[in-house]
C-alpha cells in the first residue's frame, strides 16, 4: 500500500527568523483529506566534543519553551543559505566551547518530531580538540560544563538528560566507540 499523502494546498500562517508554520491540506491514501499543520526549520546539528581524558564539554543554556536551562551538547541551526553539515559543526562548537577538532566523525542524523516539524538534526563526534575562545551569538548565554562520558550516559540513561539529541548522539557515541575498540 502506498502511504503517500499529496499535498493539495498549502498556506504560510506564520514566517519567523527560524520557522515557518504550514497548514497544508494533503489527499490520504484513502482518497480522502486531512489537514497538516507543519513547522518548517532549516536542519541543525550537534557536536559531542571527547577529549582525549575522556570527558566531555557540555553547554548549559535556558530554553524558553521548556521554562528551565538544560544540559545538552554544542549545537544549532544551520545559517540561511548553503552550508556544509561539517562547516557548520565546527561552528557551532568554536562559538559555543571554543573548541576546534582535528578530527569530526559523522554520526547520523535524527528527526527531531516528524509528527509536525521537518527539523532533521546531523550528529558528529569531534576528537582530537584544541581549546580557544568561545564567541556565542550575541543573544546566546550559556555556561560550559564538563562530564566524564559514562557520567553523561548514566544520567542520559537515569533521564536526567532528556534532550533529544544530546541522547540519541551519547548513544550513538557509545556504540560507535565500542565498534572502534573492536
């Protein structure tokens, strides 16, 4: 069975400096119609710098649609306009940690919530890391902090860290470093 929905119509509800909110009207599968409401982000990622101790650098940041600061992993939005996955992971680690890796390895990518949102977060594991100055976006305040890597998985597995790519890219890490040693 083909499970395609075809989009019909689609309007523009809102256009911000980083989504874009859809309602689309889409013919399901069935032949009938349903509507979409759709949030529209340029893709992201994410950055688990490991230092050669084994420790990991972490950003602590307020999010304002949870209410609260969270831990998670180096990361963000793509900038308008093309630019290279990698490009922007070194970017986003440099401006958040102030660190610069010697070696990025690919993890994969996740969606974020493809229920309603078309966010796709690329995931990286940076080794070999040199330490600068941090420069954040000017409305950017966060706190550097550090965690051995297996702290960081036990409190992913403990759900203390619920952020969803900090989990899926820890995990991912693990798996992927246990396969090197072996």
């Amino acid at each position: 069975m083909d499970l395609t929905e075809k989009t019909l119509t689609s309007d523009t509800l809102f256009e911000g400096r980083i989504v874009t909110l859809q309602r689309d009207t889409v013919e399901l599968p069935n032949g009938h119609t349903s509507v979409r409401e759709v949030c529209r982000h340029p893709q992201g990622v994410c950055v688990l710098p490991l230092r050669a101790d084994g420790t990991v650098s972490l950003v602590r940041q307020y999010r304002y649609p949870m209410g609260r600061t969270l831990l998670e992993l180096p990361a963000g939005k793509l900038d308008m306009g093309p630019e290279e996955l990698e490009a922007a992971a070194r970017r986003e680690l440099g401006e958040e940690t102030g660190l610069e890796a010697g070696e990025m390895i690919y993890l994969g990518k996740i969606y974020a919530s493809p229920g309603f949102c078309d966010e796709v977060l690329h995931m990286y594991l940076a080794r070999d890391l040199r330490q600068s100055a941090a420069h954040p976006d000017e409305d950017e305040f966060l706190d550097v902090e550090y965690m051995s890597l297996d702290e960081l998985t036990d409190k992913v597995m403990a759900d203390e860290i619920s952020d969803a790519k900090t989990v899926a890219a820890v995990l991912k890490t693990r798996l992927f470093l246990e396969r090197e040693r072996h």
